[in-house]
C-alpha cells in the first residue's frame, strides 16, 4: 500500500517538475521562466526515491528475520545464547 503510494508521489513530482521541457532543434531545453521549478520538483521526487528504496530494504531485512526464525522453529534449533 505504501509502495503504491510512493509510485504516485513520484509520478505527481515528475510531472510537475518536468511538465515545461521543450524541444528545441531536438534538443530538450529548460525555458527560463521554469528553471526554479525542475529544481524544486526534484527534491521530493528524490525523497520519494529514497523513501522507496528504504522501504524495499526494510521489507527485505524482515523477510530474513521471519525466514530465519520459522527455519529455527522448523528444525529445532535453539536460539544462540541458550544451551
């Protein structure tokens, strides 16, 4: 849930922050008058990146924990600091 949320943060900062890019001789230019906003945009759009990648790595770390933990329940190993 919260990972879709995140893919909309960023799809809604990169519209913004890329909404007045212009062609020009088939080059991708900046108009002067949007230059402050590609910056400002990119910011969130970077936290949301951050915060995504955050996420996954959280996600990833339980996994381990949970599988390391049913594989002790499931083989009977005990804890390392009890004997």
């Amino acid at each position: 849930m919260l990972s879709c949320a995140l893919q909309a943060a960023k799809i809604y900062f990169a519209h913004l922050g890329h909404a007045d890019l212009v062609f020009d001789n088939h080059v991708l230019t900046i108009p002067e008058h949007a230059r402050w906003r590609l910056g400002y945009y990119n910011v969130p759009l970077g936290i949301t990146y951050g915060a995504e990648i955050l996420l996954l790595a959280l996600c990833l770390t339980l996994s381990a924990v949970a599988t390391a933990s049913l594989k002790g329940v499931l083989f009977g190993r005990r804890p390392s600091g009890r004997r």
